[in-house]
C-alpha cells in the first residue's frame, strides 16, 4: 500500500528519500514524490506516476535540502496521475503532506474549505489534510495539525512539514503504521522499517492517537491534545542484508528457497524436547487457561488464512480442539457470537492487514481473547493483540506471500503439540511429534532441489488459460494457496478445490486446455485422490502430480509429477506448498511478469 519516508538531520535528505522510497517499492504502489525544504529557499515538491526510477530521473541532481519526505501511493481517491500523487500541498505552498489512510469526511471538509476560497489541485482525499492544517496554522506546525486533525474521521499516518518552521517534521497516526527512527544528530520517519533500517536500528512505533515532533537531534511524543507520551525506543533484529536479493533474480525466488532457515527460525527455542511439547511464552496464558479452551478459531486473510485452515485442521486432529479458521473480512461485518472458552488467533504476515485487525477489535470488543501469530515486529495487531507469536521469518519482500505462510504453519504445529499433549497426545507420541518438526527444514530443503523439474513443467504448461488444484484434507488448504499463487503473479486463472468436491460442478472444466495440478502425498486419503486423478485422466485433462517419492501408481496416471520427500502425514503441507510456489513463480518468469510487484497488489492491505 501507500508508504511514507521522512528525514531531518545534516545531511542531504534527497537521496536518502529516494532510497527509502525504493525500500518502499515493495509494498506495492503507482506513484511516488517528495517535498525538500531546499537549500535554495523554497518548498521542492516533485511527483511522478510510476516507479521510483521515474521519480529518481526528474529529480535535479542539484537538488539539496536537510528536512523532506517523501510517499509511494496506492490509489483509493482519485486517478493515477502526478497531481494525485502525494506530497500535496496548501495554497501557499509552504506545507506539505504525505497521507497513508482514508479520510473518510473528505467530502464535507473540502466543500467548507473551497467555500472559504481555497482550490484544490488533485482529486484526493489527502489534499484536504494539507489544506485544513494551513487553515489552523498560527505559526506552530503541532498545534495545527492537531487541530486539522481533530476535524477527521477515516485512518491516518502522516508527515507534514512547514516552510516557516525548517527542519521540523510533524507525525501523526490512526489506524496507518509509523514509526520514527532516532539517528545520530539526525531523525527519521517512515511507515516502515525497511524504509530506514539501513541508516538507524533505534525505533519507536506510534499508536493510534500520537503525534510526533522531530528535529535533528530531538523528538517529541503527545497525544492530539499534546499531552506528553513516554515511549520506548527498540531495537530492529533484523539486518539491511535480509531486505537484499543476495544474488536471487528476485525477492520471491530469494524467499521461497529461504524457508529452510525461516522455518528453523520460527521453531527456534519452542520445542521443550524434555517434556515433548512445545514452548509458546507470548501467548501470556497459564497452562491452566489453555487447558480451559474448549474451541479455537482463527482469522485472516489470504495466504494467512490458508495457513490458518491448515492449523485448524491440525489441532482438531491433533489436539482434538474443534477449530475452524474464517476470513477476516466476512467476520468483521458479521455479529460474531464470542463464546467465553473459545481462543482466537488473527494470523498475518504484516501486522497491518486492515481487515484482520479490524475483526480483531471486534472480536475484543465483545470479550473475546485475541492472540496474535505475526512477522513484523511492533506492528498494529501484534501490539493491539492480547498476546502471541511472532513467526520471525524475517522481512518479507515479495508481494506474494511464501516464506510467512511456512512459518506461520511451524507456530500452528508448536501450538496443536502443546495443546495436544495437554490432553491426549503421550509423552512418546509428542517426541515424535517434536522429532519431526525437527526435520522439517532439512526436508524442505530436500524438495528445492526439484527447481530445474518445476522450472521445465512451468515452461511445458505456462501457456495454460485455466488451472486447477486440487487437495484433500490437511492438503486442500494447500491447493486454494497453489490457486492463490498463481493468480497473483502469473495472472492464469487458477481455481482451488478440496478434490473431492470436483464431481459437484468443477470437473466441467476440465479438458485437454486446463491441467489439473493434484497434491497427492502417501497419507491416508492417497486412495481417495487417486480416484479423482483417475476421474480427471478419463476426461483428458492433462495431470501434474505433486506425490510422495516415485510413487509408481500416481506416475501412472499422471502426465507429469513431482516427488517430494516422506514425513508424517500431518507434515506434507510443509513440503507440498513448495513445488506450487516455484510452478507460479516459474509461469511468471516465463510470461515476463513483474514477480515481486504484480499489478494491481499491495503487500499489506491497510484498506477495505
Ligand atoms: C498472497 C498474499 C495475500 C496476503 C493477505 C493477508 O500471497 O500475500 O493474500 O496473505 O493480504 O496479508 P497479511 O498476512 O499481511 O495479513
């Protein structure tokens, strides 16, 4: 989504905007721009439709300045275009804003400012912002922009700097990440870490309803009534290195062959090999609380709420908890009945997923106990969740989502195992367990070793127009993530279903133009999926199975297949995901799509 980038300090803020954008450019956006307070005198707003380059290239290399910001936008209000594009400005041109977020009185607001004479220049809900805040302003940047801000109903993170107040940048948030980052004699801002993590590891992270106030050297935390807040300063764990290529042609390539150490990583600590179980302390619940569960649910969305499917699965077949895992924006405008012994879990990779966190207020509101499962650190839902797990798969780049869906798979197993042995798993069923959890990295590293086999069926089948996956059991959340993945980096249509649903309707599809890929693992329902390979074969439509070794009898029926290695049933999700994700990322490459930054996506969906 939208991203923001601000920096006041000694040096030349221009290039540091512009690489912090560029750190941004993941996130998914169609324009970008800064405002420089410049050396020369004047305020320095320059815009661009596109990429960064686009922006790099209108910037005069003479352009110096000490204070800006700086926005990549996702459109919402208004069209694509380089006045819609963010900095906006008043009409003095003294003041400029960046705006991630929605405001939702837009319309009100605008009406009473042109009636007071002011024009706007682009179509945005944002330039209301720059315009209210110079309507307040009596020559104190915070006061103003409290005041505008008061008159606003929607969600916000902003930056705002005054011609009249140099090298002062005014923050604020409500419902849009930012966090400030404090340098050495310099002061950062951004609405993610990725965007300054390479100049300061030193980071505070706004909540909802605080206003900062940076210079050079200092920084000032209130709320909108500027009363004064104590903030915390943490510590990034991670390193500029892990937002690198590192030699992979792209960021999803780089994650996908990444979740052995990802994996490890999450597992890192919370197996107790002693009493087979797992060790999950952020959970901030006694073992006598957790045992009182009776009911787990789950919500996501996207990839996450595959993940979420798959744990459901596992802890009513482990634990023996009934669990079901439902998306986040359906329940979010339901009337959800809370029951008191029911443990919910808001399952996401960026901590900021609009729809997930606002089910999670919901579900808060009516009593419920929401635990969070995250990866980015200090984000919305890990901060504003009753307590939880942070997956730490490190920062996730790709739009498309691949190591934080393995990672949060390895939470759920720790989970299922503590809550199984809780009650019926033995001390001897909970060390296998924990053995095979142990080996689940080495034996997804096993499975990367199919690249070239997947790379060739990408180049055999990419020119398919449909696709279907098809999985049974702990394996269908595995087929809709497959569907996912294709769909958003290949744009092949690709519909996910549980195998034997395909007699009920999909099966239409299927003929020598749409091959089926078929997850069909040596579990206990290989039977069963063989029968609807056989059922798919018998219609010409062509296979590419994803089985357990060579398994001769899927070989059989198969045009093509993919052998991944043996584990306990409950853990083919683990490896079974991996070949769908290279098959996607391979038809991408094939069709020259933009891999990282497929059209029309964001990373972290902070709107509805
Ligand atoms: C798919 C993908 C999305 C996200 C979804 C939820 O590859 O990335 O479907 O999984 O937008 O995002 P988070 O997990 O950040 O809440």
């Amino acid at each position: 989504m939208c991203g923001i980038v601000g920096y006041c300090g000694p040096k030349n803020c221009t290039p540091i905007l512009l690489d912090g954008l560029k750190r941004l450019e993941y996130r998914g956006y169609d324009s970008a721009g800064i405002g420089v307070e410049s050396e020369k005198g004047p305020l320095v707003v320059i815009k661009r439709v596109g990429k960064i380059a686009q922006l790099r290239a209108a910037v005069p290399p003479t352009l110096q300045g000490h204070c800006g910001i700086g926005h990549t936008r996702w459109a919402t209000h208004g069209g694509v275009t380089d006045t819609n594009a963010h900095p906006h400005q008043d009409m003095s041109g003294k003041i400029a804003v960046v705006h991630n977020g929605i405001i939702e009185n837009y319309g009100p607001l605008k009406k009473k400012l042109e009636q007071e004479g002011v024009r706007f220049a682009s179509e945005t809900d944002s330039e209301v912002l720059a315009h209210l805040i110079a309507h307040y302003y009596r020559g104190k940047l915070e006061d103003a922009v409290g005041n505008a801000l008061r008159q606003v109903k929607g969600t916000y993170g902003i930056a705002v700097i005054h011609l009249d107040e140099p090298g002062k940048i005014v923050g604020a948030r409500c419902g849009s990440p930012l966090v400030v980052g404090v340098g050495d004699g310099e002061m950062f801002l951004a609405s993610d870490v990725a965007a300054i993590v390479s100049h300061t590891k030193q980071v505070i992270y706004l909540s909802d309803g605080e206003l900062v106030s940076l210079s050079a050297s200092d920084y000032s935390i209130t709320d909108i009534d500027h009363n004064p807040i104590e903030k915390s300063v943490d510590e990034i764990q991670w390193d500029i290195e892990e937002i690198e290529k590192e030699g992979f042609f792209c960021y999803m390539e780089k994650e996908i062959f990444e979740q052995p150490d990802s994996i490890a990583r999450t597992l890192s600590g919370r197996l107790d090999i002693e009493y087979a179980t797992g060790k999950l302390g952020g959970l901030n619940m006694t073992s006598r609380e957790l045992l009182a569960v009776r009911r787990v649910k789950i919500i996501a969305a996207g990839t996450s709420w595959h993940a979420g499917l798959v744990g459901a699965y596992l802890l009513e077949s482990l634990a023996r908890i009934p669990a079901s895992a439902e998306l986040s924006s359906e329940i979010r405008y339901r009337n959800p009945v809370v029951e008191p012994d029911t443990l919910y879990f808001a399952v996401t990779q960026s901590g900021e997923t609009a729809d997930t966190l606002y089910a999670m207020r919901e579900l808060k509101r009516k009593g419920a106990r929401v635990l969070g499962i995250c990866n980015v650190v200090g984000s919305t839902i890990a901060r504003e969740s009753d307590g939880g797990v942070y997956t730490h798969a490190g920062p996730e780049i790709a739009v498309a989502s691949t190591k934080a869906f393995t990672s949060q798979l390895a939470v759920f197993y720790v989970f299922a195992l503590l809550m199984a042995r809780m009650r019926d798993l033995s001390f001897i069923q909970g060390q296998r367990f924990v053995e095979e959890l142990q080996g689940i990295s080495a034996k997804v590293r096993e499975t990367l070793a199919q690249r070239d086999r997947i790379q060739n069926l990408a180049k055999k089948y990419y020119r398919a127009r449909d696709f279907l996956f098809l999985g049974r059991g702990i394996e269908y959340p595995v087929a809709l993530e497959g569907a996912l993945k294709l769909k958003e980096i290949s744009y092949i249509h690709a519909e996910g279903y549980a195998a034997g649903e395909i007699k009920h309707g999909p099966i239409a599809l299927v003929n020598e133009e749409t091959p089926t890929l078929i997850i069909v693992p040596r579990d206990s329902l290989r039977e069963k999926t063989l029968s609807n390979m056989k059922e798919v074969k018998a219609r010409g439509g062509p296979i590419i199975a994803v089985c357990t070794g060579e398994d001769e009898e899927v070989k059989a029926i198969a045009d093509d297949y993919i052998p991944i290695p043996a584990v306990d049933e409950l853990f083919y999700p683990f490896l079974t995901v991996v070949p769908l994700q290279l098959f996607s990322y391979f038809c991408a490459l094939e069709l020259g799509r933009d891999v990282d930054q497929p059209r029309n996506l964001a990373k972290s969906v902070t709107v509805e």
